[in-house]
C-alpha cells in the first residue's frame, strides 16, 4: 500500500483529453481514453466469459461472479496478461489508478445501494424462531471457527499484521451469507417458494445484517494504529449515524413513493435526490472512518420497499452499476492480486484448511440447529448447503479487508478462492441432495382431460394463466360461463400470475412479491387503478360453486413451462388455459405481445400433464365480469375429427350448461360423391382416408353421445352436419358463423376434410383451423379457444408442429 501510495504522490498528474494523435499526442498518455480502453477491455472479457460459462448450467449470478473475479484478478491482473510489463505499462500504468480507483469505487457505493434495497427490514422483523435460531447458528460457529484460523495463519503467512482486525475480519469472511447471490440461486431452482427457501431466505436476510454490522467493527478498528479509544469514537459516530437516518430517511422517501403510482413514471427530481442522498451519506461514512459504501447501503436499506419507486429505481441504476462500474471494481483490485502468491505444501495446506473451515461451520451449524427445530435431514442439508452461498459481497469484504492493510496478497488470494468455491458448488450439491417436487400418483391424479369425465362429482380443476392484467377480464368470464348451475361438483380455479425473472437486480424486488405465493394478488391497493379486477376476483371468492387460488410464478422464460406444468400437476388440474402471444389493437387485428411467450405455449402444450387451451382473446364477454343473469353469449364448436376436436366438444357442452351460452356444433364431412376437385386446391389421397376409418367410428361415437346427453335435454344447444368437397367450401361455411363469440377448435383436428386446410401457417402450434380463425384474412371479432387434449405421448405429427418455424410448411 506505502508504495503505491508514493507512486500516486509522485508521478505527475494526467491531462483529461488528448488533442488527437495527428497533433502528435498519444491518447494513451491522458485520462479520458486511456480510462475507455480500459473500460471497453473490462466489457470484452466479461461478456466473453459470461457466454464460454454458459454451458456449466450454474445460474446466470454465479456464471457473472466467476466472470467478473477472474477478470479482474486472473486475466487483467499479474496473474495472467499482467505478467506482461509493457502491457500492463501501457494499459494500465501507475499515474491512471487514480482515475481508475475511483470510478470503480463510485460504482460499488451504488451497488452497496442496491444490495441495500434488496433487503426488506418489515420481513426481518417477521422472520420465525427457526430462521433465527438458523442464522444465530450460521453466524457464529463459522465465526469462532474463522478467529481460530486467524491465530494459524497469523503464525504461518499472515505475519505481522494488526491482530485484532485481522481476527475480526476473517470471522466476518467465514460467516457471510450472500442474500442478494442466495435469492437468484432460489428463484432459478424453483426452491423461492419451497419451504426450505422461505427458511434460507430469512435466515440469510438476518445474517447479511450481521455480517454487516461486525464488518463496520472491522473497519473500524482496523485504523492506522492509533488509541483504541479512536475506534470506539468511530464505532459511536458511525452508530449515531445509522440511527439518525433510521429516522430521517424511511418519511422521506415514502413521502416519495406515494408519488410515485404503479404504472406511472417516476419523477427525475426523485431520482435525482435519493442519488444525491447515497452520496452525502456516503460522505458522511467516509468521514466518519468506517468507508463510504456503508452510507450507501444503509440507504438502501431504510427505503421502503412497497410501491413502484423500489423498482423504479433499481432500473435507472442497475444497469450502468452492474454492467459497467462493478466490473471496474474487480479490475481495480485485481491489478493488486496475484493468485500465483498461492505457492508452496504450506500455502496449499491452509487453502484447504480455510475451504474446509468455512464449509464446515456455515453447513454443520445451520444442520445442527435445524435438526434441534425438527426439520426434516434432507431439507436441513439443503438449507445448510444454501447458506454456504458467498458471492460478490464476500469479494468486496475481501476488498476492504486487504485496502485497509488487513489481508495480505497471499491470504486475500486464499479467501478469494474460497469465496468462489464455495458459491460454485452451491447449485450442484443442493440439486443433489433436495428434490421438492412430490407429483401426486396416478390414482390421485384421474381426470386429466375434460372428454370422458362424465358425471363425475370429484372436483374439476382448471389452471388458468395470465401474464398481465390484460389477460384477466376474458379469463374471468370463461370461469364464470364452466361454472355452469346445475352440478354437484365443485369447480376450483387455480389461477397463476406469471411474472419474468429477469436478469437484473430488479429480479430480487420481484422475490419479495413471490415469497407471498399463495396469497390473494389482487389484493386492494387504493394506490392503484385496478378496481374492477379487484371486484370481479373477490365477487368469485364468494361464489358457492368456485374456487379460486391464487398463485404467482416467478421464473426465468426459458423455464416458465416447468412453474405452469409442474403447477397443473401438483394441482391435479383437467386442463390449462394459457394466453395466446398476440394481443387485440385497436384497429382489430393482432399484435405480438412477447414473442417467447409462444415459447412458452409450445413447451406446455409438449409437456403438459393435462389438456391445454390457448386463447386468443378478443374481448369475450367485454372487458369486465358479466354478472351470470347477463351472460349471453354464442359459442361455436369446429369438429373436423380426432381427440383434440373431441375436447373441444366436451369443453362446448359443459360450458352449453350455462343457461346464457348458447353452443353450435358445426361438423364437416367430405361430399365423397361430388364433382371432382376444381384446380388449385389440395388433392387428397386416397390411402389418406382409408387410414382415417378407426378415426371416423370414434368421430361418430363422440358425435351420437352428445346428441344423447347434452343435445336433447337443452334448447340452447345446436348441430349442424356441413357437407364440403373442397378447402374453398370449408372456408366459406367456416365465415357464415363468425357473427360468434367463441370458436372453440381442436389443436390438431383430424380426417379428410381438415386436409384441405393445411398449409403454410405463421404459428403451427396453433393448428391449422386455429391458424385460419386468426389470420387477417378472416374477418371475425370472435374469441377463439385452441384445444389439445392429454396424451401420454403426443402423435409425431403432433410434436413437429411444436418446433417448426414460421416459415415451415405445415402439410402432413
């Protein structure tokens, strides 16, 4: 540190900009872009390790802990490319540490800021006697463990360095739990919502606040040597600060945040002072004695974390923090690192012993107490193993650490290590060791499709999902009209929010929406305008005859299938109904909405333990709740043939038992004695209907139980049988029901007829009837329902429909 020090005092101070290399300047030479070459380096290499980590399958924040850390400390730094002394002279010389120093620095003070935010303090408050007991356990046996560790290598290579400190600060290394780091791991294995994640969580949260306070103890005892009494000065001050803000700071900014409305812009002027207040108290620490980036995290703990100003705010500077400035900040301390300082039996030895150490004491004290509070062997391993996660946070104590003096290269190059073993091997060991996923049996499980339920008196479940509020007045309304009045069965609705897990920060603010899994999501917020959906949902909640649980799901995308899928099989439900990726504009026609959403669609209907229903929704039933006195609505079912058609007919006739639905079963045959095909239309061959005869007996099997059973005890239902020679015909007949509410086709309809429309279509998962109904070209303001009945494996031409491309021809 002295040296470097005298290296800053003494080289004389670097221009800002350059007049430009024709003036005979090296731009190298000057502040400005010799600090962009070395930011665009930081960006190259991070990305480029980021993407070769991929294949490892860890989740993304440990994929971008190893990336940053070993850019910074291996590749940039005298491990690797630093070796290279006209290298590091010219990218990165003594004179611009400075410079560099300090935008990294800025950087990590909003970062500390956002760890900040991360935390709620209401949910601490709340936090259960065994999450308690698991942090006290996970704090301080790696804590005692950690200060005996500190006397080995004070006695081997940590020779003479300030004593107290350095004891302090290798107990706070051993016992931190990295919260922010943890909750990411969670939310990507699905565990958020588990038991054994809601306990890691809160036991995380109570030790990140633990950590934290023993670290500003370090710090401030670990001055420049001077009377006790001065740390304990600092201590005070920095405690009398925490304290004022605590009261100071949290009016402020819910002041604030009742400005700031939930789908409304966050004023800049807001923005502006809590960035403004991160730095004063930032300053404030920093004068203090204990290092600023403590101000700023206080900060961002204290500020409330209801409403839309958390998030707001989590956007405006994540991005630019985590993207940019924190990975100067592993550069900047990674030019002051060499992992080759780690040589020799003796140096190798103690590397064990201290991955040994901070293993054991985080997982067998967390084990030990969650065994005393009854919890299962395997979930207390598991959480045990969750509370072992270290991260970024662990790498910025490092930091401090060896800033101030305590940690030498060696041992700092050891704990670092540490650190990144020890978060890397946290996702293998607890996929391992903890599988949550109980699936009921097979005789729990019965009714997995709507056709061949009968009369069945069991419960019918549905799982209904929805990616916004948009999506809730039509799902509503088909809950409303499957009620029906007259069955004595009971009708549960599971309905499931959907929600991204992105790959931002703001994610976490999402975490804390989710650990309410379970509870109402349409919970009344004056705040807010969503009155109406509020009334619809609670009027339900009333209803004698339904059932609605509510759940969130909050998932990456690529995964969001498995939260769906593995929901409709926990819940035993007969079918799924998912929104389609297009929504209604206002000129009529369809726009996308999100195009992985129809990822989405298509891994559930390939995966789904049950029938699936994707709507396309176009208002059915207006844009709020229809009273059940004033439904009336007229429904059309398209039966070419085949299981899916036959689910969408049996999904007609129970909706048919709502005596405001009336239902049209439109079924098409091939006139087999007409002229022959005009020219231009799809010949049929003739091995092609000679295959289909199996089909046609079933057709016409579904077909008689119908009229038997629904048709002739109701005057509000309908059949037609249409007789067609060509596609040309099919469409016509197809347009003289458009006047409908809801067309209700099969996914994947089968026989003759439905060849004659196939053909290249823009979403193949949606069949070709389903594909027809929402092309421009077909003038409708009908809803449409595409079905796929349930089946342990679904036909081959069934799957290639699922993962063809837009452009492919859907012909069989």
């Amino acid at each position: 540190m002295a040296s470097r020090e005298t290296t800053h005092n003494s080289a004389p101070l670097m221009k800002a900009t350059s007049h430009g290399v024709f003036q005979g300047d090296n731009p190298l030479h000057f502040a400005l872009p010799l600090v962009i070459l070395q930011m665009c380096l930081v960006l190259i290499l991070t990305r480029a390790l980021a993407y070769l980590l991929k294949p490892l399958r860890q989740p993304r924040v440990v994929a971008e802990i190893v990336t940053k850390v070993c850019q910074g400390g291996v590749l940039l730094g005298p491990s690797a490319l630093g070796r290279n002394k006209a290298y590091l002279d010219t990218v990165f010389p003594p004179i611009s540490l400075t410079v560099l120093d300090t935008l990294a620095n800025l950087g990590l003070l909003f970062f500390l800021f956002l760890v900040g935010l991360e935390l709620d303090l209401n949910s601490l408050r709340k936090t259960g006697k065994k999450a308690l007991c698991i942090a006290i356990a996970g704090i301080s046996l790696p804590f005692f463990l950690g200060t005996g560790v500190s006397f080995i290598l004070i006695g081997t290579i940590s020779g003479g360095v300030n004593e107290g400190p350095f004891i302090v600060f290798m107990g706070v290394a051993m016992s931190i739990t990295a919260f922010p780091v943890l909750a990411r791991i969670l939310a990507e294995l699905k565990l958020l919502t588990t038991d054994v994640g809601k306990m890691a969580m809160s036991a995380a949260a109570v030790n990140d606040v633990v950590a934290w306070i023993l670290l500003a103890l370090a710090v401030a005892l670990s001055g420049t040597g001077r009377s006790p009494l001065v740390a304990l000065w600092v201590f005070l001050c920095a405690s009398g600060f925490v304290l004022l803000c605590s009261f100071v700071v949290p009016p402020i900014f819910k002041w604030m945040s009742q400005r700031c409305p939930d789908g409304e812009p966050v004023d800049e002027v807001y923005v502006c002072a809590t960035l403004g207040g991160v730095l004063a108290a930032s300053f404030v620490t920093d004068t203090i004695g204990i290092h600023a980036l403590f101000g700023a995290f206080v900060v961002g703990v204290l500020i409330p974390k209801e409403g839309a100003f958390g998030v707001a705010l989590v956007e405006k500077v994540e991005d630019l923090v985590s993207g940019l400035f924190l990975p100067l900040y592993f550069v900047s301390s990674g030019l002051k690192t060499n992992v080759a300082s780690i040589k020799g039996a003796q140096s190798w030895g103690l590397f064990i012993l201290v991955i040994f150490t901070a293993c054991f004491g985080k997982i067998a004290g967390s084990v030990g107490v969650s065994l005393v509070c009854k919890i299962e062997f395997m979930e207390a391993v598991a959480i045990g193993l969750l509370m072992n996660t270290k991260g970024l946070v662990e790498i910025i104590v490092l930091n401090i650490g060896k800033d101030r003096g305590v940690l030498n290269d060696e041992t700092f190059a050891i704990l670092v290590l540490m650190a990144l073993l020890t978060t890397f091997i946290t996702t293998p060991l607890v996929v391992a060791v903890y599988k949550p996923t109980k699936t009921p049996s097979s005789s729990q499980y019965r009714y997995r499709t709507l056709n061949g339920r009968g009369s069945s008196t069991s419960p019918f479940r549905m799982l209904i999902c929805f990616h916004s509020l948009r999506n809730i007045p039509t799902m509503i309304n088909l809950i409303e009209v499957l009620r029906g009045t007259g069955k004595k069965e009971v009708f549960l609705v599971h309905a499931m929010h959907l929600m991204e897990l992105s790959e931002r920060s703001s994610a976490i603010l999402m975490v804390h929406k989710a650990r309410k899994n379970g509870l109402p999501f349409w919970k009344k917020d004056p705040e807010t305008g969503s009155d109406q959906i509020v009334v619809a949902f609670e009027a339900f909640q009333q209803l004698s005859k339904v059932s609605i649980w509510p759940t969130t799901a909050i998932s990456a995308v690529s995964s969001m299938h498995e939260d769906i899928c593995n929901g409709a099989e926990r819940n035993r439900a007969a079918m799924i109904i998912l929104p389609f990726h297009k929504h209604l504009r206002l000129d009529g026609q369809l726009e996308t909405t999100r195009a992985e959403y129809r990822h989405v669609n298509c891994q559930v209907l390939e995966h789904a333990p049950c029938s699936v229903g994707i709507l396309v929704d176009r208002g059915f039933g207006g844009t709020s709740h229809i009273a059940a006195s004033n439904v009336n609505s007229l429904v059309t079912v398209l039966f070419f043939g085949g299981n899916d058609d036959h689910e969408a007919l049996a999904y007609g006739a129970r909706m048919a038992e709502h005596p405001g639905i009336n239902l049209i079963v439109v079924r098409f045959l091939l006139n087999s004695v007409g002229p022959a095909t005009p020219p231009g239309s799809i010949t049929v061959e003739i091995q092609e209907s000679t295959s289909d005869t199996p089909t046609q007996s079933t057709d016409d099997e579904i077909i008689s139980d119908f009229k038997k059973t629904a048709l002739s005890k109701s005057d509000t239902m309908k059949y037609d049988e249409r007789v067609v020679k060509n596609g040309a015909e099919t469409i016509d007949i197809i347009h003289e029901y458009a006047r409908c509410n809801l067309f209700l086709v099969g996914r994947m309809p089968e026989g003759v007829v439905v060849e004659f429309l196939k053909k290249k279509n823009e979403c193949p998962e949606m069949g070709p009837v389903g594909n027809l109904l929402i092309s421009p070209s077909f003038s409708t303001a009908a809803s449409v329902l595409v079905v796929q009945q349930y089946h342990s494996q679904l036909s081959l031409l069934s799957l290639t429909s699922l993962t063809e491309d837009e452009t492919n021809d859907f012909v069989v």
